[in-house]
C-alpha cells in the first residue's frame, strides 16, 4: 500500500481533553506508536482558526497518521480555544495568540502528566507564533516552525532564543505568501543557531503529497534521524 493522502497508519490513538489555567476544556487527540513506547514526542500548533486552521489541518493530521507507525513518535494534536473540529469544539473564544499562552501550557502539562519523551512544538503558520511567544517557557528539546509569518512574534520575541540550548528548525516555502527564504533569513537572523530550511516550490499550505512528504521528512529529521528515509509504502500484513 502507497502512503498518500488519508492513509491512516496503525497507533494507539485516545481522544484527550487539556484543562487549561483560566478554566477552559480543550479537545485534542494522542497518537503512540502502536507496539512501542515512543522515542520523542510532537506537540502540534495548528494554522490560524479565524482562516480555517484546526487540529485537523493537513500536514498535522498526515504527522499523527503516519509518525507514530514510520519514525516511533507521539503526536500530540488539540483544537485551540474557540476552534471546532471533527473532534469537537475547544472552550473558550480566539484571542489572537495572547490566552492561547494557556493552551500551550495546558498541553505541555498532559506532556509531563504523561511522561511523554523529549517533547517539541511543531507550529505551523499562526502555531509558529505561539511556539516562538510561549515555548521558552517550557521543558521543550525545540521548536519547529513550518511556514512562520510573523505577524504576532515581534523581533524581540524571536531575538530571545539567541543563546537557547534549544533548537529551532525552520521550514520557510519558496513561494510563501506571508514570509519568503530571504526575508525569512533575514528576521531570523538575530538567532544564529536556528536552521533555516528553503523549500523549492514549497507553498505555505504544503499542498500535495511530494510537499507532505518534504516536511514530515524534515520534522523525522530534527527528531528522529534514525528513522530516516520515510518509507512510501506500507505492508497491510506486516
């Protein structure tokens, strides 16, 4: 069987609820490996709610399908406050990455409350934002930043994590609407440690499956090099 598209891999999956500190209820989903105990741990941050971004969005939906089966991780997907999903709707209402600060500690709590291992934030577009405003806060080994725009993570914001232990990985698109290679290299340039990765004909939504396959691979790459290349196929009887 070709993985593409929906392919949904074995895991054990649990639908999660995260209690945030102002009393909210998030809804959210884990996916483990299914046999093993995992060697690392996504905390996903999904795109924009108000522009149609959720725990289902693409790329993390693909992460949870298919990392836990082909590179041993825990993917660790939620709705953000006010944001609806198949999975249900998170309490609360948007507020433009300021209380999602909540949302991220609440997840990392579930991480601790777990004992999930080495745990990173993988955001994407306004997920990049709450992972360069919030994860200094938190037992994090780095971020990865998929499409970052940076309209709410000021200069200063990125500009503290010069100096972190912690890595930042950086997956800008060729072709993206909001925050191009050079541009990109230039705004993130105060942290000289930070990799910053162009993708060639990469688009911020990662449509397709060669685009998928680019940023999972890039993600398996900071966190799990071992598991390298991903296979494109799977044994139904393995």
């Amino acid at each position: 069987m070709e993985i593409r598209g929906p392919v949904l891999l074995p895991a054990r999956r649990e639908e999660i609820e995260l209690r945030t500190l102002d009393d909210l209820t998030l809804v959210g989903e884990l996916a483990l490996p299914e046999l093993a105990d995992p060697v690392a741990t996504l905390v996903t941050l999904h795109p924009l709610p108000t522009a149609g971004g959720f725990m289902d969005s693409h790329i993390l939906r693909k992460a949870a399908a298919r990392l836990p089966a082909l590179a041993d991780l825990a993917v660790l997907r939620f709705n953000t406050r006010g944001t609806t999903s198949p999975r249900g709707t998170s309490e609360g209402a948007f507020d433009g990455g300021r209380a999602e600060a909540f949302d991220v500690a609440a997840a990392m709590d579930l991480v601790r409350e777990r004992n999930l291992p080495r745990p990173w934030l993988v955001g994407w577009s306004f997920g990049t934002e709450l992972a360069l405003k919030y994860g200094r806060d938190h037992d994090i080994e780095g971020v990865i930043l998929l499409s970052p725009p940076l309209h709410r993570a000021t200069a200063d914001e990125v500009a503290a994590w010069a100096g972190d232990p912690r890595r930042m990985v950086v997956v800008v698109p060729e072709l993206d609407d909001y925050l191009r290679p050079d541009e990109a290299r230039e705004r993130f340039a105060a942290v000289p440690d930070a990799t910053l990765i162009a993708v060639e004909g990469g688009k911020h939504l990662w449509v397709g499956e060669s685009q998928t396959r680019r940023v999972l691979t890039e993600i398996v790459a900071a966190v799990n090099p071992d598991a390298l290349p991903l296979p494109t196929e799977w044994d139904d009887e393995a």
